[in-house]
C-alpha cells in the first residue's frame, strides 16, 4: 500500500483550483499598472503646475570697497567721495541681497517649490507676503527702489557723523493721514526739532520719543514752518498697539561733502549699515578691515542705529558663498540668525554704526575679544 493511500482524492473542484490561472492574473497587473500610470502622469503634471509661492535664495553680493556694474554696463565704485581726501582700503565690506524667484502671474511651479522647501538656503513664502494684492509690480519695485534712495541718503549721514562732522538733519512731515491726530495742526513741510522736550535728528528718535511719551495726553512738538519756529500740541493715538502721531515723515540733509552711492536695479533700505561703514573706511586713514572679508546687513538711520531687515537666512548663505569669516548682523534680527548659520562663518549681533565700526577694527588688529555681543550659531 503506498504511503498516499490514505490521502483523499482531489475533487473536480480542487483540480481546477490547483492548475494555473489562465487570465484573471495578468488583467489584475494590468489593471494595477494602468493606475499606477495615470498617479504618475497627474502627478507630473500636478508638479509643472504654478504654485501660490514665491522662494527667497542668496542674490549678488556687492564689496562697498570695490566697483559694480552701472546701467550702461561700466563698472564704477560703489562708493565715490570725489571732492575728499580718500585713503587705500583692503578686504572687503560686503553687502548682501535676496532674489525672488516668481512673481503673481509666474510663480515657481509646485516641483521648485518641493525642491527648495528641501534646500536650508532657501526659503517658501507665500506670494502674497512679498507681493501685496493691489499693489501692482511696477509700484513695489518703485517703492523698493525709493527705499534704497533714502537708506543711501541715511547711511551717508550716519557716516558722516560717526566721523564727527555737524550738519542739518531734518525729520520733515512728508504727509497726513487723514483723521489722525495731528490732521489740521501739522501741515506737511513742517520740520520736527522735538517732540515732548525730546530733540528728534531721525526718524527712529521721533518714533521711539512717541512711543515713550504714550497717548494718554497732549505732547508739545517744536517745528519750524516757513522758516519760523512754532509750537504745537498733539495727542497720540493708539494704532496696532502703538501710539502714533498719523503723520509720514522723511529725512532732508544738508551734507558737508560730496558722497556719491552707486548700486543699480537693487531695491529695499538693508544696505544702510554697509555703505556707511564703507564711507568711514574711505575717509579714514589705514584699511579699516586689515584684508578680512566681512559681509552684513541692516538699515540705519542717521543716527547710527542698526535696525532688522528680511531674509536673513539668505544672507548668511550669500555671505558664506562670498568667503566672507566675519558677519555683521542686526541684534534684533538674532531670533532667525540662530540654527542657521554656516560653518566657518562668526556672527556679531550689532546695534549701532559705532559696534560694527569697533568690530571690524578690532578683528582687523586681532585683539577681538569675548565682550561682543552674538548670535549663537
């Protein structure tokens, strides 16, 4: 008897079931497959399509030091005081931008956008946050451009007086809001001297004035008008939890020398502390960075004071692209700088024209020490 004798026999069924498939396999697979297919084409397609996103990245950098391009394609320098004594520099004084890839109507498709929310130099911002709607192109790279006008105005008088020059600057009533509180008291042209018994010499002292006196009761303003000084009351108001006076101003300056920026088809006030350490190398004697390459950023106003700016992340790629060690920084901006600085690069955390002046010197004859102030990497 064989050892399968006690094995039952296979039904019809069970044969049938035992023998290969002859058809419902492969049209399974091929199903599958056709899915498969058709995720991969949408998804192709879904990866060209045009995202809601802009992405920030590292833009040019520009030595205040050395010449760039103009719109007639020759190179100039950055900095030119033609009618001064002006003294060899060395090193570098880098000033450093952002580029925006996209723009409303051409954003980056959802791939770019994949790619760079991947890539640490790189930022994803909605574009709305860059291009505000009802403002149209045209008029953002207008007011960016007018930006970098007033900030190369501020950064020349800031310059000039870290150097100890004396001359007028003026906090002058650009507009009124209408409404506000001091709508049919001050008249545009009107020039600020103080404010609550505060002398005012920029825009930053009369906003920090303001803001220290509150809006609980009336603050006597000095100005002159036509040319005749005159006293005024105005009661701040309070708006985004701020007390404000409702007035635009801007600053009017009567410089003592002839100092000329160049710096083409680049908009925004961030280049303020950058070009004013540039003009203090140049109208002192010896090279003010001793052959290091430094790069920063931040505005200024004439007084020297260093305020924040955007995409500083950016910046700091751009800086560590263009060789630079040392890295001069808004102190305000410190939050974005920390996790994202690269190696090789030291950070200083600055808060006026004078600390990044000091800075530099100090590195330059190597006797930096521990006292700085930083970013911690």
């Amino acid at each position: 008897m064989s050892i399968f004798d006690d094995e039952p026999p296979l039904s019809e069924d069970s044969r049938w079931k035992s023998e290969p498939s002859t058809g419902r396999r492969p049209l399974r697979e091929r199903i599958g497959w056709i899915a498969l297919t058709i995720a991969i084409v949408i998804a192709v397609l879904f990866a060209f399509l045009p995202s809601p996103y802009v992405i920030e990245q590292p833009g040019p950098v520009y030595d205040t030091l050395g010449v760039a391009e103009n719109a007639e394609a020759e190179e100039v320098p950055l900095i030119e005081i033609p009618d001064e004594t002006t003294y060899p520099t060395d090193g570098e004084l880098n000033l450093l931008t952002v580029s925006v890839v996209g723009r409303p109507g051409q954003t980056p498709s959802w791939l770019e956008v994949l790619t760079a929310w991947f890539d640490g130099t790189r930022s994803v911002i909605p574009v709305e946050a860059i291009f505000p709607p009802g403002i149209s192109s045209e008029d953002r790279d207008a007011q960016n451009q007018a930006a970098m006008v007033d900030s190369q105005q501020d950064a020349i008088a800031a310059a000039l007086v870290e150097l100890g020059y004396d001359f007028p600057r003026e906090v002058t009533v650009a507009g009124l809001l209408d409404g506000s509180p001091a709508d049919g008291i001050l008249e545009e042209g009107d020039i600020v001297v103080s404010f609550a018994g505060t002398e005012v010499h920029s825009i930053n002292e009369l906003q920090t004035a303001v803001q220290e006196h509150g809006a609980d009761e009336p603050a006597q303003i000095e100005i002159i008008r036509d040319g005749a000084p005159l006293t005024v009351e105005v009661t701040p108001t309070v708006r985004d939890g701020r007390a404000v006076l409702g007035i635009g101003v801007r600053m009017v300056y009567e410089f003592p020398i002839d100092v000329e920026l160049q710096l083409d088809d680049v908009g925004g006030p961030s280049a303020g502390m950058m070009f004013a350490l540039g003009i203090v190398d140049k109208l002192t004697p010896g090279a003010m960075t001793g052959g290091e390459i430094f790069a920063g950023t931040g505005t200024i106003d004439s007084a020297g004071r260093v305020g924040p700016i955007g995409g500083i992340r950016q910046k700091l790629w751009g800086a560590e692209g263009a060789g630079a060690d040392w890295f001069l920084a808004p102190e305000s901006n410190c939050d974005e700088v920390s996790g994202n600085v690269p190696d090789g690069v030291t950070v200083f955390a600055v808060e006026t024209l004078d600390q990044a002046r000091t800075i530099v010197e100090d590195v330059a004859d190597g006797e930096l020490t521990g006292s700085y102030a930083s970013c911690p990497a």
